[in-house]
C-alpha cells in the first residue's frame, strides 16, 4: 500500500505542488547538496551545476527537459511511481527517463522505499548531463528489452550496482555517483565512509550473481576505476554473461533474506 498519489500537469503543462511539497523539496536539497560535496563525484557535482535546480520550489518536468536538451537530449517522463520493466527499459531506449510526480511526506523524509521525484531529479538527472552516462541507459533499456522478462530482474542487477547504488575510486579516494545513495542523506555518508559494506571492484559477471534487497543500506558496493567505464560494460556479450551466470548460480546474500529484488 502507498500514501502516495501521483501528480499530472494542468492544462498550462504545469504540476501545481503545495507550499509544504515545495518546502519539502526545498529541506531536502539544501542538506543533501551539503553532504554530497566531499562524497559524489566530480562528475555528479558538474552535473549539479549544469542543471541548477531551484532550491525554493519543485522544478517543473519541463524545465528540466529543456536543460537536458542542451547536453544530451534526453527526456523526463512523467510516471506514477514504479512502472512495469517493459515499460521502464522502453522509456530508457527512447532516451526517456521515468520520473515520478509525488514528493514524499515529512514523516519519510530520510527514507522513501518508492522512488519519488527527489530521488529521480537529484539522484539521476546531473549525470544525465554526460553522454556516456545517458549513453549506458539507452542502451541498457534497448538490451533488457532484447531478454526475456525472467531475465530482465537477473540483468537488472547490473543497474542497481551502478546507476543505483556505484562507486568511483578516485584521486581523492572513493566517491558515489549512484542516484540510489546521491539522493539518500543516510546512505551517501554510509557509502563513502562507513567501514561496514564491502566494496569490491566491479565485474559484470560478479554484479549479475550478487542479490540485492531494496529497504536496506547496501552491505556492498562495487567500483568503477573510471567514469568512463561505465559505458565500456556494455562493450561485452552481456547475454552470454548473463547465461553463465544462471549456470553458476546466485552468491550467499548478505543479508537477511525478507523481501525481493526489483
């Protein structure tokens, strides 16, 4: 069950959020851009700095597709909250990316297991800004759409461990690029800083055998060398990888085993 309900444009194009959704957005961007200085990477904190986003009111779709425009011509769409798989990867390979239009109320402030706008717009869209960034979405979306829909939620692992919840080493030591933890005031700091989670280098092979929960901070990471390397997943025969990875089985979670992935 959510409390949520999804906003749509009025007859001017425009969401009409409330004074209180608006300070909402507002508490929210002014602390997290705080904390993500010393923690996000460069690239992240460029791309903030390319999108200027309002810190006084919720920013329209439009606008925001207008600025994206300039660098990549990608879109934000407007969804209600999570949509169907195919519906996602559909949206990505038209270079469309899925945003919902709720804010999350004052009592969950910290912590929305549903991706709300904030998690959407400041997680994922400054690095929109990047070709290769929006380059691997596009192409994720066109190659989870050439999978069965069993082997959508397997390859979807992929993106969690690096749209969602990556790391970057870094000459200044490890930082987040994920959206997952950039838009999450809790898990930034635990990501970058803690010395609980494990944080290994990334492998496709790896990340396509390793569960995940969604309602946990994660108990581990994995890291790209570079920024660049992100696209340069994609470079490998992912289907087949995928396949082995069936072959050779998922590894111990670690966690505790309540709930599903994605």
């Amino acid at each position: 069950m959510t409390v949520y309900t999804s906003k749509y444009p009025n007859a001017s194009g425009q969401i009409e959020w409330t004074q209180d959704e608006n300070m909402t957005w507002s508490q929210l961007i002014d602390r997290q851009t705080q904390i993500v200085q010393t923690r996000a990477s460069k690239e992240f904190l460029e791309g903030l700095d390319r999108i200027q986003f309002s810190r006084h009111e919720i920013p329209q779709h439009s606008t925001i597709n207008q600025r994206l425009k300039q660098f990549t011509g990608w879109q934000v769409e407007i969804v209600p909250a999570l949509i169907p798989a195919k519906e996602f990867f559909t949206l990505l390979a038209s270079k469309k990316f899925p945003a919902a239009s709720f804010i999350r109320i004052p009592e969950e402030l910290d912590y929305i297991q549903e991706p709300d706008i904030f998690h959407e717009f400041y997680g994922h869209v400054p690095l929109l800004t990047f070709k290769n960034y929006a380059d691997f979405m596009e192409e994720f979306g066109k190659l989870a759409l050439s999978a069965s829909p069993k082997d959508r939620r397997r390859l979807f692992r992929i993106f969690w461990f690096t749209i969602e919840f990556g790391l970057l080493n870094t000459s200044e030591g490890i930082r987040a690029y994920g959206g997952g933890m950039l838009s999450s005031i809790h898990e930034t700091v635990y990501s970058v800083d803690s010395p609980i989670p494990k944080r290994l280098p990334f492998d496709t092979l790896t990340a396509l055998r390793t569960p995940y929960r969604i309602d946990i901070p994660q108990p581990l990471y994995y890291v790209l060398n570079s920024f660049n390397d992100l696209f340069k997943i994609l470079d490998q025969d992912i289907l087949s990888l995928l396949e082995e990875s069936k072959e050779l089985g998922d590894f111990v979670p670690l966690f505790e085993p309540k709930g599903e992935e994605l």
